[in-house]
C-alpha cells in the first residue's frame, strides 16, 4: 500500500514533488480500493492509468477529465495533476514510463475506452505490480503496450469538464454541479452573479466553449457514468436520479454526448 513517503515507487519530498530513484524504464502499479490525496503533484515520469473499477477525475490544467471504468488516461510527464473519486472502490493501474517516443501523441493529455486486446494486456502486466527489479520480459512488455498505445487511442472529448478562468462563472458551475439533477434557470443564473442573461449565455461560451445548458447536459451524463460504473442501478434509475423523466430522454441526451448508447457494466471473465 501507499504510505507518506513513497506512492507508486517515488519518494515524496515536498508536498506533491516527487524524486525519482527507480534505475527502470518502465514499471507497473496496481492497487484495489485506491486511497486518493486531495492536492496536486508532479513527477517526471509520462503516466497511464487504467480504471479496472470505479472512476477518477483528474483535475489539469483548465479542465477536469473523468476517466470511467475500464477507460484509461495517459498524462505526460512534469505536468501537474490531481485526482479525486466518490465511488466506493476504486481499482487503479498506472503503468509509468521514463522515456516515451518523440511524437506529437506522448505530449498531451489523452482519455479513451480501453479495447479489449489493452485490456488483456494491461490485465497481463500486472502481475508485475510493484516489481523494480530488471527483468527482459517486463521492460519488452511495458514498451509495447506503449509503442501500441496511439494506435487504441479513440477519444471522447465530452469526457472533458472545461473550467472557466473568468472567476465569475465558478459559482454558476459549482451550482449546476451540485444541482444537476434539477432545471436550471438562465435568468436565475443571471441574477446570482448581477449580470444579464445574454452576457451570461455570452461570457460563459466564451470561456468554456459550450453553452449553459450544454454545460448542464454534459454534468449529468458524467453522473450518470459514475453511477453505471457502480454496478448498483438499472438504466431507468440512473435516467431518474440525473434528472430525466423518462430512460428514452436520457438515451437520446446520453448519445448526443458521448456517441454510444448507454450500457451497464458486467464484470468479464479475465478482467481484473
């Protein structure tokens, strides 16, 4: 397990700096019931990180990624990150690379589905958890799940939560988020932070590229993602507890955002 000093083989110095004293490569991490530390770090060492159960959302940048179950994110290295979840268990690998090729792929942030020959792949290194010592099949291993890596790669950018830098526009996430499975009121909006309903639709595109209610839409469909991966609810339930009157709604807006229709999680033979 993790403990104060060392996570994931690297030794915290300052709070979320981390120095780097493995000789390899490449190793592997994997943990059941992820314990998360609420505050940004760094290492110089490229990340994946695959969701076996449960989620996470990392918090880059301007934006913050949600990565669902069986899904993975690669972060590249001395970028700057955190990572929170809600969900009862999560089930985490995270594979970390010294050295990454030279292309364009390795330099930003990506989050995609893991296909099922990764999954097996992933499912296969990991009985290298926690292994920092040389070995051949490891490190040929560990360098072809990442050489391949591109080539799986099929994003979804509504995985991505935009986060306005206008300061004004916070209170007006934080409540939709928090609100989400409620109509939202433009006018009323408006009002909180003492602008007009046009500036507001106006200044919030802008910043985030998408509209209010695109905004609203994009929160409870990422619930409802969090609450699939829990394995608890039937379809209809979850459609309910995000806000739709109906699973046909929530189908509809479901699609409309992440380009697939939603499915239920069952726990495949060989997974971990």
């Amino acid at each position: 397990m993790q403990n104060d000093n060392i996570k994931c083989g690297l030794s915290e110095g300052k709070k979320g700096e981390y120095t780097d004293f493995i000789d390899l490569n490449a190793y592997v991490w994997y943990e059941k019931n992820w314990k998360h530390d609420d505050y940004e770090h760094v290492h110089q060492r490229s990340q994946l990180s695959f969701i076996a159960q449960g989620y996470q959302y990392f918090y880059i940048h301007n934006k913050i990624y949600l990565v669902p179950q069986n899904h993975v994110i690669w972060i590249p290295s001395g970028l700057r990150h955190k990572c929170r979840s809600e969900a009862e268990n999560t089930d985490l690998m995270v594979v970390l690379y010294k050295e990454v090729p030279k292309i364009d792929f390795f330099e930003t942030v990506h989050v995609f589905a893991v296909p099922p020959v990764l999954r097996e792949m992933l499912w296969y290194a990991s009985k290298w958890s926690q292994n920092l010592e040389e070995d051949n099949e490891q490190n040929s291993f560990l360098q072809a799940i990442l050489n391949s890596l591109s080539h799986f790669c099929s994003e979804n950018p509504n995985l991505q939560i935009p986060v306005p830098a206008n300061e004004r526009l916070i209170p007006i996430c934080e409540y939709i988020n928090k609100n989400f499975k409620y109509g939202i009121d433009i006018d009323v909006l408006a009002n909180q932070i003492a602008i007009s309903s046009r500036s507001l639709q106006r200044i919030f595109k802008a910043e985030t590229g998408i509209t209010v209610q695109k905004y609203h839409q994009l929160i409870r469909i990422l619930k409802s993602i969090e609450m699939i991966g829990q394995g608890k609810y039937t379809l209809t339930e979850i459609a309910f507890m995000v806000g739709y009157k109906s699973l046909s709604a929530f189908t509809s807006s479901y699609q409309a955002i992440m380009k697939s229709s939603p499915k239920t999680i069952k726990k495949e033979i060989g997974s971990f």
